[in-house]
C-alpha cells in the first residue's frame, strides 16, 4: 500500500478500511508492508495496529518501507535519473525494496474494499506461467498516447487496452531476474525527454512516466510476462459496466477499487452494504480475527 504525504487523513480512512475489509474476507495471516513516510509509519502502528485486539493483532507481521529516502532513491540515481520520486514509484521497484526473501506479494492502493477472499487472489499465483511475473486487470481510463511515444524508440506498444495498477500480484523473485526490462523501459523513457511535443516544458533530467504507465509499457512490449486476473479481482470506479456486468460483478465481488472519483461503483448495492458493515465493525474490534464478511 503507497501512502503519500498530502490529505493523510483521507488516505488514514481509506488504509483502515481497506485493511478491515482484507481481514473480513479471509482467514489468511498478513505480511501487511507499507510504503509511506516515517509520519504515516507512526499513524499506522498508534492509530491502527496499536488499538487492534491482541487476537487480530497476531493475524498481521507489519512491514513499514519509507520511501522518501533510500533504495528508491538510490535505485532511480544508479540509473542516471535526477527525479522527484513520486509515492506510486514504490510499485515500480516493490521487488528492490522487498527483502529477497519475498518472492510473491499482492500489491493494492488504499483505494479499495475488499469482499472476496484473498486467498482466491493469493493462489492465483499457482496459475501463472514460466514468462509470467505480473498479475492484473485492464486500466477502464487508459490513455494511448503515452504508448505512442514508445514505438518511435523502436519499443512496439500494440494498440490494446492497459493495466490498472490498483491491484497486482507480483513473481518478485522473477522481477528481480528481469530486472533489465524495467530498466530499459527507464532508459528509453529517458532519451525520449527531448522528442516530446512540447520541449520547452520538459527537463530533460526529470522522469515523467507515472508507475502504471512504466507497467503497461513493459507489459504491453513484453505480453509474455502478463497474466490476466479475473475483472472481479478490480472492479473500477472509471469502469462503465452495463447492468449485466455490474450483475455478474456482485454476484461473487472480489476487489473494488474506487478511482476516477468513485465515479460508477460507488453506489453499487453490494458496495454500500459493505461499506456500511465496515463502518460499524471498530478497528479494536475482535470480530476482525477471522470470519467472512459477505
Ligand atoms: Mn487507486
């Protein structure tokens, strides 16, 4: 989970509730890491964990990563990129700042409810091939032309939809074997600085790519390291679902991910029933042990 500096009240109330939900919907135990700043590592341990009943507290080893200094940092320098890092490039890197030791992780923003059991999502993993090393659902706001700009390098970015980073399970063992394909992905974002439209606004030692279009463009140019998870596994605040479709989606939810402003999902049936057990289940509460919600 990536946490970043400004309106950490808004991103407190997500992280609870989204972590509430993960507890609800499965009885597996919790690795929880996450990406913040030493502010947002304090919150969570005295405004989350340190309330939590002794007996939900046993279900999760809390991980806290900074990411506004050190690897990440040092990581993009290595790479002769001068670049404000923002909080969402924690994705990028995830399989550098993860001890070797994690060879699997599920990545999620703090933007989501989860009703389906993770342990379905968890054992995905199984299913993956021996080229596939990143699991996720298509972006329902995808903007092409990023991708464009690609293919003047010589990288070919077939015209399909992208990847929403929102929700991703991640072969880091097999990232960090990959390592080269995000980077030259970088190094050719790089040397593409000057033949951007508008030269005068770009400097040309800054990086600009945003996490999810740094995936897409790997994942697009190498489609052999994507698997395609189930649309339950991301069902999108920017999605237009017909009736059929959002029937389909809660009949057997697995993860809503409410971005572009909470737009459709929002108002979804099964999502306020959620929403408003959630609300009434308090971060101290014992029920959060093990149980599922739906
Ligand atoms: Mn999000």
């Amino acid at each position: 989970m990536v946490t970043p500096d400004a309106a950490w009240e808004k991103i407190h109330e997500e992280f609870e509730s989204a972590l509430k939900s993960i507890l609800l919907s499965t009885r597996l135990d919790l690795t929880l890491i996450v990406f913040t700043n030493d502010l947002g590592r304090k919150t969570v341990q005295t405004r989350v964990l340190d309330k939590m009943h002794p007996t939900v507290l046993r279900r999760i080893t809390y991980v806290p990563i900074l990411v506004d200094a050190g690897a990440t940092a040092r990581y993009i320098e290595r790479m002769g990129l001068a670049w404000e890092p923002k909080w969402t490039v924690a994705k990028i890197f995830v399989y550098e700042l993860l001890p070797a030791c994690f060879e699997w992780t599920i990545q999620v923003d703090t933007d989501i409810l989860v009703l389906g059991d993770m342990a379905e999502l968890w054992a995905q993993r199984h299913q993956f091939n021996s080229t596939q090393l990143i699991a996720g659902y298509q972006e329902y706001a995808y903007n092409p032309k990023n991708m464009v700009k690609l293919n003047k390098l010589g990288i070919h970015v077939p015209d399909t939809k992208g990847f929403n980073t929102g929700v991703l399970l991640m072969n880091l063992r097999r990232m960090r074997e990959q390592e080269l394909a995000v980077s030259l992905v970088l190094q050719a974002n790089k040397k593409l600085q000057p033949a951007w439209t508008d030269p005068d606004k770009v400097d040309a030692s800054k990086f600009y790519q945003l996490d999810q279009d740094v995936f897409n463009t790997v994942l697009m140019a190498f489609p052999h390291m994507r698997f395609e998870l189930e649309p339950r596994w991301n069902v999108q605040g920017c999605g237009a679902y017909s009736e059929d479709e959002q029937r389909q989606l809660s009949a057997r939810p697995g993860l809503f991910h409410f971005n572009c402003n909470r737009r459709q999902i929002d108002a979804w049936k099964v999502v306020t029933a959620a929403q408003e057990r959630l609300g009434k289940i308090p971060i101290d509460s014992p029920a959060l042990c093990a149980c599922n919600h739906r």
